[in-house]
C-alpha cells in the first residue's frame, strides 16, 4: 500500500461556484495549508500544522509559498494541430482548409501520430493541465496514440475520433456507416479503460452529412454515459453556411438536436453567435457550452457572453481549443477570458477565472465529482504554482493585501515559468526527474 504524501504550500479550494454563490462564499485560501495524498486520490486537506500532526510518517514535499490546487482542466482541444498552432492569417473556414486539413491528413501515420501527442502531453503538463477533452483526427491510429500515452502518464482525459463525411478532403472523409463503425471500435476499447473516457465526435454540422450526424445520435443513444462534442455558432460566416447546409433547420443548434445529438453530456465548442431558442434549449437540455477565447480572438471569431449566459444558469467551462487557440497555457487562457468579457462591460474576477479552469471545466465535462478540487476524495491531480516567476509578476504580486491580489498577475502575465510542479493521480509528473 503506497503511504500517504503531503504537499505544504498556500492551498486554494472551492466549496461552491463564485459565480452563483459569491467569492466570499465559495473560494478557500488556507496560506500554510496542505493536501495529504494517498491511492491516487487526495485524503485530507487542512492547514500544515495539522496535516503534520495527524500523518507523522508522511512523505513532506514543501513548496514554500508555491500556490497549490486542482490542476488545470482544458475542455475542449485539438492534439492533432499541436505542430500548426498560430498559423498566420485566415478565418475560421479557409484556417481549416489552408493549416488544419493538411495537418490532420498526416495523421494516417501511426508514428507520426504517437510523436504528436507525446510532445502533446509534454507541453500541457509543463504548462500545469491535468485533463483535456480532445478532438483526434478522421484516424482511428489517431485516437489508439492520444489514448495510449495519456494511460502511460496516468492521466484522466477525454476524447475521440472527428468524424466528417463532407466539405473535407479526399483522405480526411469517413462515411455514416464508416463513423459508426469505427468510433463503436474505439469507444468498447477505450471508454473507461483506467482513467479515459471516450467522447463521440462530430466535428461540427458542415462537415457531417445529415446520415453522419444521425449516425452519431443513434451511437449516443446506445452509448449515453458518453460525452458528445462538437461545435457551435464559432463564427457568423458559419452560421450562414449551416443555414444553407440545412434549409429545414430552425437554426444551428437544430441541427445537433434533430439527429439526436442535444442532451446531458453535450459538450458545444464556442457557441458565441446564439439565438434566443438556442440559450433556452441548451440551458433545458442541461448541455455544456465551452469558452475557448485564444481561439475567438485569434481567428476574429466574436465575444463569448459569459455575464449573459453565467446569469441564465448555463453549464460553461474554459478551454485552449488548441491549435485554433493560440496558447497550451490555461493561465494564458484565463488572461483571455478576462479581457473578452471585459470588452463585454464585465470584468471577471480572478476566483471566477480560476474556477472555470478547474471546476467549470469539470462540471463542463461531468467529472467534478472526480477532479478539478481539492477535497478529500477527488483525484490527486494537481499544480503547484510560484506567484513571482518571473521579475515583472514578481514585482507586482508582493505589493498584494491577498490571494486574489497575489493571483491575479500570475493569471495574466504568467505562463509555463509559473508552474512549478504537476501530479497526476497522486505521482509527482513534472518535473519529470522528481518522482513522486
Ligand atoms: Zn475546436
């Protein structure tokens, strides 16, 4: 039986959502604290003196004054564009065809396709992110290789197979019964092997036929305790497109729901351009909306209403949507997220950034019961963080009364420099030499 470890540092929590519930009432800051890890999972938090009181022979790891807390969940990304993030140029349409479609194609290669997401998941880990939920490619090879190193590192993630039967090139198009066929394969080999989930993946309404997307609705309906992602409403030119794609539709959203693909467990990229019947829908439907706001800046996609569907209740988590996002980094994110919503007339706070990037993004992907916290219970997947990384956040963050002070410099000047060290399922992860 592996012994229990604690971690000593300034520790931050959620007891509820800062956005319902208030900061005050839902963040916890314990500035000498700790986590007792043990069997993968966390046992015990509370303050140091205690937690070395009660686990005499524990293991001590004590990062000083580094900020420990639930490592970062990215809800929605794509591994395969991690070799052609910030391309120069295009809108979302003619970024796919010109950077993203060529890329995808070489992921037939099974080598090349393990060599991507290895450096993958090096460059999340290092930039403290713990669970992602990606899109693969039309290759199943590139599923087996996005799956088979995150169970080699011992991580939870998500994803699955795109699947796109039009619109694509010759090489990166599937067919309905060829989509089901093999995202079936892949779902029996992977769902629930240790810690991967498999996601059914449309990649969005003008890519997938009408037989595709009710393929995928009737896999979903025999595979509920999945997750279905795709896309929604990212840009205004392809809320046109889908319009002409689907002349019947009420609107985008219809398009997913009447092949049976709008529900608990839809997972909508984007969804910035909504229509009134859309926020009522998805909100009835209890489905996830994911804002991903590198990528809406960066392609010229719109505003994301954070305040607006915050207040109607919606279930929204943050994500990269790497490589149309510009950045690995979820602290990167968070910077973004805070200045969309500030040209929105709202400025986040930084407990609500925070708890988007762990227990939004969670509660986005349904796995807040497992990750995303730190409370006895949850897996023990985390981040250590140092405030003063670099000598311009340094600077700043020891003139700070308070966590949020202290924090808030690091969410939006800090980058991978700032992560100090990662666990994952209770092992210490990165620095890679420092086994835990
Ligand atoms: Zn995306």
């Amino acid at each position: 039986m592996a012994d229990t470890t604690l971690l000593l540092g300034q520790t931050l929590s959620f007891r509820a959502d800062p956005f319902a519930a208030g900061v005050a009432e839902s963040a916890v800051h314990v500035r000498h604290g700790g986590v007792a890890l043990r069997d993968g999972l966390i046992q015990e938090t509370g303050t140091a003196d205690e937690l070395r009181a009660r686990h005499p022979g524990a293991t001590v790891r004590d990062y000083g004054d580094g900020l420990i807390t639930a490592g970062f969940i990215d809800a929605h990304a794509h591994f395969p564009q991690t070799a052609m993030i910030a391309s120069w140029g295009k809108r979302l349409i003619d970024w796919l065809n010109t950077y993203t479609f060529p890329e995808e194609m070489r992921f037939a290669d099974a080598a090349y396709a393990a060599e991507i997401a290895a450096r993958y998941f090096d460059l999340v880990l290092a930039n403290g992110t713990t669970t992602v939920c990606s899109f693969c490619t039309i290759h199943p090879e590139s599923v087996d290789a996005y799956f088979s190193e995150a169970q080699a590192r011992g991580l939870r993630v998500l994803g699955g197979k795109t699947c796109m039967d039009r619109n694509a090139p010759e090489g990166l198009r599937d067919t309905p019964q060829s989509a089901y066929d093999d995202s079936k394969a892949l779902l029996e080999k992977w769902h629930g092997a240790g810690r991967l989930s498999y996601v059914i993946t449309p990649r969005f309404s003008p890519t997938s036929t009408p037989d595709q997307l009710a393929a995928m609705g009737a896999l979903w309906a025999e595979h509920p305790d999945c997750l279905m992602q795709t896309h929604l409403s990212e840009q205004v030119d392809e809320v046109s497109w889908v319009r002409s794609l689907f002349p019947e539709a009420r609107d985008y959203l219809d398009t997913y729901e009447c092949h049976g693909l709008l529900g608990p467990g839809a997972v909508f990229g984007h969804a910035i351009h909504l229509e009134p019947r859309e926020r009522a829908r998805l909100k009835e439907a209890d489905a996830s909306l994911v804002h991903c706001p590198t990528s809406n800046t960066f392609i010229g996609s719109g505003l994301f209403d954070m305040d607006g569907l915050m207040r109607e209740g919606q279930r929204i988590g943050l994500a990269t949507d790497t490589g149309g996002g510009s950045s690995f980094s979820m602290l990167r994110t968070m910077a973004a997220a805070y200045e969309v919503a500030q040209l929105r007339g709202r400025a986040l706070h930084p407990a609500e950034l925070y708890w988007l990037a762990t227990q939004g993004a969670a509660r986005a992907l349904r796995l807040d019961h497992r990750i995303g916290n730190l409370a006895p219970g949850i897996e023990a997947d985390l981040v250590v963080l140092d405030l003063a990384s670099t000598p311009a956040i340094a600077q700043r963050s020891i003139r700070a009364n308070d966590i949020w002070e202290a924090l808030f410099p690091t969410i939006m000047m800090g980058d991978d420099r700032a992560v100090s060290a990662v666990w994952a399922g209770g092992r210490s992860v990165m620095p890679a030499a420092s086994a835990g």
